[in-house]
C-alpha cells in the first residue's frame, strides 16, 4: 500500500541533509556475515567528485556469493593496503563531514567489524551517518503494515524508480555515485 503522506516530510529532510554539504559512502565486502569484512571503500564529495577509493586487503577469504556480486576477486586485492592502513585517511574524512549511506547500517557494521579484525577501538559515530535508504522507503511510501514500517528497497530499484540513470555496478564508487543521486532526486522532488 502506497502512502504519500511521508513524501513531504522526507523531501524536507533531504533538503536539510544536503545543506549540509555531506559526503556519500559505499564499501564493498566479502560477505554479509558477522565475519564478513570492507574489500572497497569510497568516499564522494557533494559535488560528486572522488575524495578517497581503494580496494582493501581482506584477513578472510572472499566468499563466492560475494565475488559474484561486485566482481571484486582475491587476486585483485592482494596487493591492496589492509583495513589498518587505510583507515587513518577514512577517518580524516569522516571526522569532519554529515556522512550518506544507502543502507548505513550494514556499512556501519562492516568498519566495525574491520576495526575488530585488527584490534582496532571503534568510536561509535553513528551519530555523523545518515540513511538514504530509509530516508527514500519514507519518500517512496510503501507501507508495510505487516512490519509497521515502510518497505525498503535496494540501491538499484530506488535508482530505476526514480529515473537516475547511473548504474548500480555492486563497486563502492558508482554505488556512492548512485546514493547521492538519490538524495538530490528526493530533495528536488516538487510536492504538491
């Protein structure tokens, strides 16, 4: 059951949300799981412009269903820095911007988990993040009264929904790409 009643409401934060000159992040992993840990990260300035991309060194295998998915395949990360390496330049980003992510929490628990996979203390910073993701469901309205909460979609359906014609290739740049394209879309979305 669509309900429109949101759209106004999520229009309004998503004009917020861009005032704030955020930056998009994306990551791609090596499963799902509560072992799984980031492969690729990248982090997009409001612009669209690239501020930081890598493949990351996995300590764990890279599950199959997850090669299948964003192509990203042992011999392509071997040689890549590890999670430890990378982060003190991730940080430096993070610390200082609002951060979007389709799907936050999935994201925000893959650095966890990479943190853990090298000893390393995780801040909980949640607070920096917001969700396109659910920010699009409220906009989008599908209500589910099953779950008492509007249904989500995939990056790649909202994207299809909406018109955007950027590809959701599963790698973490055109997907950061993607989201932000999302966040616009909503916030230019003219509510009668």
């Amino acid at each position: 059951m669509i309900r429109h009643s949101g759209r106004k409401e999520a229009v309004m934060k998503a004009k917020g949300l861009l005032e704030e000159h955020p930056v998009y992040l994306d990551t791609e992993t090596t499963g799902t799981g509560p072992g799984a840990e980031i492969i690729e990260i990248a982090l997009v300035d409001q612009d669209g412009s690239v501020l930081f991309e890598s493949l990351v060194n996995p300590k764990g295998r890279i599950e199959p269903d997850a090669m299948r998915l964003h192509g990203i395949t042992s011999q392509m990360v071997q040689s890549a820095p590890s999670w430890q390496v990378i982060w003190p330049q991730v940080e430096a980003i993070l610390s200082t911007r609002l951060v979007g992510v389709y799907n936050s929490e999935f994201d925000i628990r893959l650095m966890r988990q990479s943190h853990q996979k090298y000893w390393m203390s995780w801040q909980d910073s949640n607070k920096r993040f917001f969700c396109i993701m659910k920010l699009y469901a409220e906009f989008y309205g599908d209500w589910d009264p099953r779950h008492g909460s509007y249904r989500w979609y995939s990056l790649d359906n909202a994207g299809q929904k909406c018109g955007i014609m950027l590809p959701n290739s599963h790698r973490a740049r055109e997907d950061a790409l993607l989201a932000r394209a999302l966040l616009h879309y909503i916030a230019d979305y003219q509510v009668n």
